[in-house]
C-alpha cells in the first residue's frame, strides 16, 4: 500500500488553512486600514476647526 493518498490530502490540508488564515488576516487587515482613515479623518476635521476658532479668536 502507498502513502501518497495520505501525504496529498496532509498538503491538500495545509494548503487549505493557510488559504483560511491568510484570507481572514486580509479581511481584518482592511476592516483595520477603513477603521484607521475613519478615526484620521476626525482628527483631520477636528484640527482643522481647531485652527479656525484659533484665527478667529473664539474660544471652545
């Protein structure tokens, strides 16, 4: 009897968890990457009307 049925479906196995995991790592990667330009484009929005009360001299 031979081992290849065994040694295919061992690489067959690997070959498929590592498709899984790299697959929900590129999911996370950009749900992080769209929670990031939301949280900067606050900031952003938030120094922008900081610089304008500045130049206008008003008080938060």
């Amino acid at each position: 009897m031979t081992h290849l049925p065994y040694i295919v479906a061992s690489y067959g196995m690997t070959i498929g968890l590592a498709i899984i995991l790299g697959g929900g790592a590129a999911l996370r990667l950009r749900r992080a990457k769209a929670r990031l330009a939301t949280v900067e484009a606050k900031a952003r929005l938030a120094t922008v009307e900081a610089k304008a009360r500045q130049a206008t001299g008003r008080q938060a």
